[in-house]
C-alpha cells in the first residue's frame, strides 16, 4: 500500500468513526471522545507531515490509564455505559496502532460494535436512519482498506449500496425467523424510567396542564380496524371515590376485588402500546373483559401493573361497552360527603330525590337524568380556562362561575350524587383520541385526559354518567382538539347548532395537509416500534403460525432458516452468475457497420481481423476507402488502444451513420 | 488434488474455484456472535437488524468475492527470451468480458492451502471488458525453455473477510533461455580483424535494403513503426553492412573447457561479433549456422547454444 493509499485509508477511518461516534456525545460522558480526537489527529499528522507513531510503550501505558479511568468512573467493565465508554476509548487508542490490513479492519468491526451501541439509547427511526448511513460508510472503509486502488470514492459507496441491498432479502429472513428468546440472557438491561402526566387526582387546574401537552400516551389497534364510536371510547384509569371537598383521590384501603362485570356484551379486542408511565396504568377501554397476566384488576375495574411502565409495552385486551356490574356490599364510601358541603348543594340535591320519589320507577337513574337536564339547561360554559375557586369550589362552581371543564362537572355531579343519595364516584382516564387512517389506529394524548362520574344503578350496578357531554356534546363528539379549534376562532364551545359547529370545525386545507402529514409520519413510526423495536417472541409467533413453524424447537426453525437462506443463495447465485452475453458499445457500432456492408454482399469471414476486413473491401470498392479507413480507424482506437481520448464513441456512431455503401 | 488447468487459454468456471473466510472473516463471525449476544440480552430489535444486516453482508459478498474471479479468461502473453541468470518475465493475461474486476491476485503454486499464503506474484485490476496483463519475474536458472510457474488467482474483494482462489493453471508458455555469457572477454582471434570498421557505425551509415517481416527477436529501432501505424502489421528494415567481416565461431576453437562453459564462451563471443558487428557464422556439434548479420541471426545462434543438447529442444510454444 503506498503512502497515499495509506492517508486515504486513513481518512476513512477517521470520517466513519466520527460519524459513528457523534451520537454518544449525548448519552457517554464526553471525556471519552477525547482518545479519538488525539490519537486521530496524530494519526491524520503521521500520515500527512510525516510524524512519528507512538512507541509501544506509549500505547500500553494509555491501555493501562484506559482502564484504570473506566474502573474508577464504573467500577465496573460490564453493563452498557460503562462497557460502551471502554469501547469507545478501544476504538480511540486504535488509531495510535493502524500500520498492518489487520488493525484497519479490527477498527472498523469496532466501529460497527459501537453502531450497534448506538441503539442501546434510542431505537427510533431517525437513529436508525443516522447509523444507516455509519454502515455503509464502515462497509466502504472496508472496500478502501481492501482495494486502495481502482475505485473512485462515490464508486466505493456503491459497492458499499450494492452490498446492502443485495443483502437486504436475507437480512429479512434472518431477522423474521431467527428465534427470539423473551427477556434478556443476563439481565444486564438498565432503562431509565420514563415519565407521564397522568394525574390520579382530581384538582382543580391540574388537568389543564394535560390539556396543552400532546404527548401520545397510548396507541390502539382494533381487532376488526373500526374504533366503536367516539361517544364511547373512555379509556377507563384510576377510580377516584373519595373526597375532602376540594380534592378527589383513590382509596387504597381497599384491596379485595369483588366487583365483576356481569352480562357483558359488545365484546371489542384491540391491541394496546403504551408508552411508559410510572403509575403503571392500562387504560382499558370501557371496562376490561380479560385481565393481561402480571397485571392487577382493582375495586373499581380499572387495570393496573405491579410496577411502573419503564418502556413502551403492547398487550391485547378485551373490553365489553355494555355490561352490568355486581353491587358493592359497603355504599358508605360512595356516599359519603364532605362536612363543608354547602347547604345550597344539598338542597338542590334534596329536590332532585324529592321529584324522582314522586315520579316513581328507577329512583337513581331518575335522579342523573335531573342532574344532567340542569347541567343542560343552566349556563354552563364548557372552558379550558376556568377561574380559580376557593374554598367549596362545588359550590362556587355550580352557583356562581358555572365555569369548568371536565373535573369542574365530575366533581360536581358526584358531590350532588352523593348528596341525593345515589352512590357516586369520580373516574379518570381517557376520553376519544384521534384515528390515524394511515396506519389504523387511534392515539390517545395526554390532552385527551379526561374524568367522569359513575353512579350505582340498583339493577345495573356501575353506570356511567357522564356530565361533561351534557355540557359540552361536541367535547365527546368531536374531541377535545375541536376545543382548541373552537377557542382559536374565538368562538365558545356549544354556542352554535351542530351543524355550523361541524362546519367551522371543518379543518382548512392547509392544516388538513399538515395534519395528514403528521399522522402518516406518526404511522411509519409506530410500524417501525411495532416491527423492529417491539418485535418480541409473541409477535414473531404470529408470523411462524403462518408458516406452520409454531411450537417448534429453536433448532428446527434455525435449520428452516438455514434452508432458506441457501435456497434464496442459489437463486442470487444463478442470478448473478449468469452468462453475461454482453457486446460493449463499441462492439455493437462496429457490428453495425459490419450489417450495411454484409448488405451489400461484404460479409467479414469469422478469421478476419476488422483491418483485413476493411482491405479487402476496399479493393473492390475504392471509392469507400476513406469512409472505411476512419471508421476502422476509430474503431480499433477505441476499443484497443484505449487512446481514444479525442475520439469518442460520438464519432464513431456519427462515422456509421454516415456511411451509405450502395 | 485435482489436475491443473492447463492450455494456451484458461477459464475459470465454478468448478475451478474454492472459497474459504480469511483471518478478518472469522474475527467478523465472532463480532457477529458478539452483536447477536448482545441483541438477544437487551432484546434490541435494532441490534438484531444489525447484525443480521453484516450477518447477510458476509452471505452475499461470498458471490461477489467468487463473481470476481468467474468467467475470467488467463493467456499467455509473449515473452522475451533473457540470458541465464537474469529474471525471465512471462507476461498473464486477462480478458475480462464483463464488468470491472479489482483486486485479483496471481500466486505461486505451492503446496499449502492457499489462503495461508502471503506471496503474491502480481495484483491487478481488470476494466470493464478489457484486457491487462501482468509480468510474472522468474530467475531463470539454466538454459533451455523455461515453463511458465504453476500459478493460482486468488481475490478478497470487497470486504477482505473471504478468499477465493482458482485451481492452480499451467499456461503452456516457455520462455527461452540463452547460456549464460562467459566473463572473460573471448579472443576468437579477432585481433587480426580489428583493424576493421567496429561497432555501431554500420547501423547509422549503412544502407537500408528492404523490409521483412519481424522476428521477435528484433531489436524495436529497427522496427518499421510508420508501417505499424498504418495498420500493415511490424516489419523491420534491413540494412545491408559494407565493411563486415566474416568469422566462424567454432565450437572447436574452445577445447579444454567443460561443455557448459564451452557453451558460455560461444555465447560470450556470439554477443561480442554481434556487438562489433561482424558477419559471424556458428558452428557446434549437429547445427551449423551460415554467417550473415542480424538481429534474428543472432537469436537463432543464441537459441542453437540455448537448445544444445538440451533433451526437448523442440520449440513448446510452436
């Protein structure tokens, strides 16, 4: 390898490993660049003003101070920060030694170990897209350690593009049938926790922070693609049941589970991928069928994790949207009330109960059916920025302000439950979502947060009562981004007849563009967790039932996985080591000339050479010799001396073209 | 051991080559075992297409390392005969009739697996549908025809992590060797001549006679290039000396000496009568070759010495 070929090499090398390295500066600490970016740029210096490479004393006392430094920042060599940073501080003191074709490569099968460390952090398509590029420029150093001389550099990243693809079908293959092994082999795994807004109270002004925020908390897909309705898509969360008067929260006293769903109907199946929350919430849709196992079912039929929800995680679940549930033996907690429940409260809940006695039949529902009528009928104002309320904010909302969203009615209805009598109780969740048809499913955002109120039927059990929609039907309807709209074009929410409403929720083109542009990128990226960074054994179990291949050993389906491989080998192999029956262009022109002569009766025998050919034409045709002494002429120029430099295939073709023998 | 593939021209076919992973392949399989561990531990589905990516590389780049050598054609090309003791060049061919060819290598034969050799004779790539050749250098020990070595092709485009290489191919290619000249400057009795015009002049000064056609043996000024450009195929010219004289190299005249070194000798002298351009004639036991001058005369005196007594001295490449 000569000196130039060498510092080429060693640009290579030097613009991979950046590239390939960039990205830890993020998630390693950053002293761990600094052996690379030293030992580089003497290496860079070595190869272009001639300096002196380090000694191999030098070299081993920087091995020793590298791992010292690594096991007093560690104390460890093994797990991923601190195995990473070690590799990275390999990968720098590398370049100190780089003189024989084996350390060269050694570098870059280091390179694409810290390509693959890369997605330890992140598995997200702009990563994987990033490092797609750090693999074809490894594949292309490779090529030029390999094969310094012959290829241009946009001709090594071909070969480099030409590898990739070719490899692609395999790469699929292996990836869809190797065996999965769930969990990991030493559970050396450490994940940082994830975070969610998700709030399992209820006070006032905390779900308006939820409002603006449009962080996806889950994603569903339907067994049968539909969503049921919007007006019925409450994904149930935590069930708050009591109360101080200003805040709502669970009781955890509670832990024996005996209220169960009874006469389930409208059984719907989907699939849920929830992003990670510390509360270890499932949100159901409704209420649960079947209960995923190492999950816990509540009191309240809400659906909760042992433990938090540290990554993205996907489960199928059943739910019924119409069912009646059994009957707590204990009422006293969904009626208790607190002791600063204003008189002007009870009364108004004492009229109620008074009417629905009189009236006769189902004496709860009776009751909820007033309580929504006066929701209805007062002036409510359904808002995302209600005034602050004071001590009873029950009572100043219901009497003065008349002012809230979702909690302000819940809280209310449940205090005015409670005081009629009808045992209530507050649930928080999810209400809607937004249907991505890209990618058929809906994504359900903290924004969506929502809570209602549910109230014990003497027949049904459980019902829920929902006063938000008696307030505000389009907040069910439509979501609550028709919210956001509405205020954006300054108008209130339920000021307008349905129709108008639809209208002015109509989007513009512009946002209608920019919305489907965002769902389908949000498509690509859920396919892409569901494909590659959720792609566990159950889901590679789908694909092997397909195939018939369930329920076999591990050694079974690498030996399929071997047949195929082989099997898909030959093919490429017959493909690409096809007879090639290929004339160059020079050929092909010269042939053609040989036609218009064989047309008019000269046809070159097998032995002659295209100078004997050409003689002997012209000694019957001496007229033509110029025309075929320049054609012939080109000819051998361009296809064997290769001077053809001024001479192009132009001019041969133009030669042809022009000769007219007749 | 499977027969060498022999011939003036050699294709390798599938059947011709063999393939093994080099040192850097099988340090690549245990990166890939290593990135497969760590896939499996951190149930990374990126991991995992990353290492079946590489994994399904190395599959695929095993056509494309045997690709670059399949279908190639080898001959051989002319070589130029050299003296005993010097370095006998046999020029292989390639004829390439598909896309670019990089990295090929020509190999000494020797007798163990060829992937752990670290020889190699000759690298080279081959354009797209063209044709190069590479000079192979042999030290040409004794005189006679030289067969061209026992060769192989071997390649480990593109990634270095596989080795191809061809079964081993005799080309039927010799190259001639004269004797090796002796030392001592040879008193053929020449003295007595040495009052006659001496070297070089006659070649400036003397007449040109005639075209003929060329001898490989020719020195290249004499070659009648003008003609060559023309496209009427080499020639050489032909001068005709005046002041020449005529001597017999004799075979006799050097009795007392071992044959071999009788043989050194008539070569020293036949390069010293050429040189003083003399008109010189040679006679040995069974072969007696008529006094003229020239350059094809005096390869054919050098090919007699070369051949004497050599068991099979009938040309192999004719």
């Amino acid at each position: 390898m000569t000196d130039t070929h060498a510092r080429i090499t060693v640009i290579w090398l030097i613009a991979t490993a950046s590239w390939v390295i960039l990205p830890y500066i993020f998630h390693l600490p950053v002293w761990a660049l600094l052996p690379f970016l030293f030992m580089a740029g003497w290496r860079y210096m070595i190869h272009a003003h001639g300096w002196r490479s380090p000694g191999r004393i030098v070299r081993l006392v920087l091995l020793l101070l590298a791992t010292l430094i690594i096991y007093q920042y560690y104390h460890t060599f093994l797990g991923r920060n601190a195995g990473l940073t070690f590799l990275l501080l390999l990968m720098g003191l590398k370049f100190s030694e780089l003189n024989a074709e084996r350390d060269r490569i050694l570098l870059v099968f280091i390179l694409f170990l810290l390509i693959l460390g890369n997605f330890l952090y992140s598995q997200s398509l702009w990563v994987a897209g990033y490092l797609v590029v750090a693999v074809i420029a490894c594949l292309a150093t490779l090529v030029q350690i390999q094969q310094p001389t012959g290829l241009t550099v946009k001709k090594q990243l071909f070969v480099a593009g030409k590898l990739i693809l070719a490899a692609l079908p395999f790469m699929l293959v292996m990836y869809f049938l190797f065996p999965r092994i769930s969990g990991g082999l030493w559970g050396l795994t450490n994940q940082n926790t994830a975070t969610s807004g998700f709030s399992e109270e209820l006070r006032p002004g905390s779900f308006s922070r939820l409002v603006e925020s449009r962080v996806p908390v889950f994603r569903v897909q339907f067994e049968r693609d539909q969503p049921p309705p919007a007006a019925l898509q409450y994904w149930r969360g935590a069930v708050l049941s009591d109360t101080d008067g200003r805040r709502w929260f669970q009781n955890k006293a509670v832990n024996s589970v005996n209220a169960q769903v009874i006469n389930g109907k409208q059984r719907v199946t989907y699939d849920v991928t929830l992003e990670p929350n510390k509360q270890g919430w499932l949100f159901p849709l409704d209420l649960p069928a079947n209960k995923p196992n190492r999950h816990i079912l509540s009191q309240g039929l809400t659906l909760k994790a042992r433990h938090a929800i540290s990554e993205r995680q996907r489960y199928r679940l059943q739910s019924y949207l119409s069912y009646d549930t059994t009957i707590p033996k204990q009422l006293d907690r969904y009626l208790a009330l607190p002791e600063q429940t204003s008189q002007r409260v009870r009364d108004l809940a004492n009229t109620w109960r008074k009417q629905a006695i009189g009236t006769g039949g189902n004496i709860n529902a009776a009751i909820v059916k007033q309580a929504m009528g006066y929701f209805r009928e007062q002036l409510f104002y359904y808002t995302l920025e209600p005034p602050l309320l004071g001590g009873d904010p029950v009572d100043e909302f219901l009497f003065e302000t008349k002012k809230g969203y979702c909690e302000h009615y819940a809280a209310a209805f449940v205090t005015l439950m409670r005081a009629a009598g009808v045992p209530a109780r507050v649930v928080v969740g999810f209400q809607g979502g937004e249907y991505n048809p890209a990618g058929k499913y809906l994504t359900v955002r903290q924004s969506d947060a929502h809570a209602w109120a549910e109230y014990l039927d003497q027949k049904k059990g459980w019902v829920r009562a929902d006063p938000t929609a008696a307030v505000a039907p389009s907040r069910i309807e439509y979501g609550i981004d028709s919210l956001r709209v509405m205020s954006e074009k300054g108008l209130g929410l339920d000021l307008l007849p349905g129709a108008a409403l639809r209208q002015s929720l109509a989007p513009g083109w512009l946002r209608d563009l920019g919305t489907g542009l965002r769902m389908r990128w949000d498509a690509v990226n859920f396919a892409w967790y569901r494909w590659v960074e959720d792609f566990n054994p159950q889901r590679q179990g789908q694909i092997l039932k397909k195939l018939g291949l369930l329920d076999t050993s591990w050694m079974l389906r690498v030996a399929v996985l071997t047949a195929i491989v082989i099997f898909m080998l030959a093919i490429f192999a017959a493909f690409i080591l096809r007879k090639e029956v290929t004339l160059d262009k020079t050929q092909k022109l010269y042939l053609s000339f040989c036609r218009k002569l064989a047309n008019v009766g000269f046809n070159r025998q097998l032995s002659e050479g295209p100078l004997s050919f050409a003689s002997r034409v012209k000694k019957t045709k001496p007229e033509w010799a110029a025309a075929i002494n320049k054609i012939t002429d080109y000819y051998i120029l361009l296809r064997y001396e290769n001077l053809g430099k001024n001479i192009t295939l132009k001019n041969l073709r133009l030669a042809i073209q022009q000769f007219k023998p007749l | 051991m499977r027969p060498a593939l022999q011939g003036s021209q050699v294709v390798l076919t599938q059947r011709s080559l063999y393939m093994l992973p080099t040192g850097a392949g099988w340090l690549f399989a245990v990166l890939l075992l290593v990135m497969l561990m760590t896939a499996m531990n951190y149930s990374n589905g990126l991991a995992y297409v990353l290492t079946f990516l590489l994994a399904a590389i190395a599959v695929v780049s095993m056509l494309f390392t045997h690709k670059n050598l399949h279908r190639l054609i080898i001959k051989a090309g002319p070589n130029i005969p050299v003296f005993t003791g010097s370095s006998a060049r046999f020029a292989i061919c390639f004829e390439n009739k598909q896309n670019q060819r990089l990295g090929i290598m020509v190999e000494p034969f020797v007798k163990i697996t060829p992937v752990f050799n670290k020889t190699v004779l000759a690298r080279t790539d081959i354009p797209d549908h063209g044709q190069v050749c590479v000079d192979i250098n042999v030290i040409a020990k004794k005189r006679g025809y030289l067969p061209m070595p026992t060769v192989l092709l071997s390649t480990r485009f593109p990634l270095g992590l596989l080795y191809t290489w061809s079964r081993r191919i005799s080309l039927d290619s010799h190259c001639l060797i004269y004797p090796e000249p002796a030392n001592q400057k040879i008193d053929l009795g020449l003295e007595q001549l040495s009052g006659a015009e001496h070297s070089g002049h006659h070649l400036q000064g003397d007449d040109f006679t005639g075209l003929r056609k060329y001898n490989i043996s020719d020195p290249p000024k004499h070659v009648h290039w003008k003609a060559v450009a023309r496209g009427r195929g080499m020639q050489t010219k032909i001068f005709s000396g005046r002041h020449s004289e005529i001597i017999w190299l004799d075979w006799k005249n050097f009795a007392g000496h071992e044959p071999e070194a009788r043989i050194s000798l008539l070569t020293r002298a036949v390069l010293d009568a050429d040189k003083a351009g003399l008109e010189y004639g040679l006679r040995i036991p069974g072969k007696i070759i008529h006094p003229t001058r020239s350059s094809l005369h005096r390869h054919e005196c050098l090919k007699a010495l070369a051949l004497f007594e050599v068991h099979s001295n009938t040309d192999p490449n004719d």
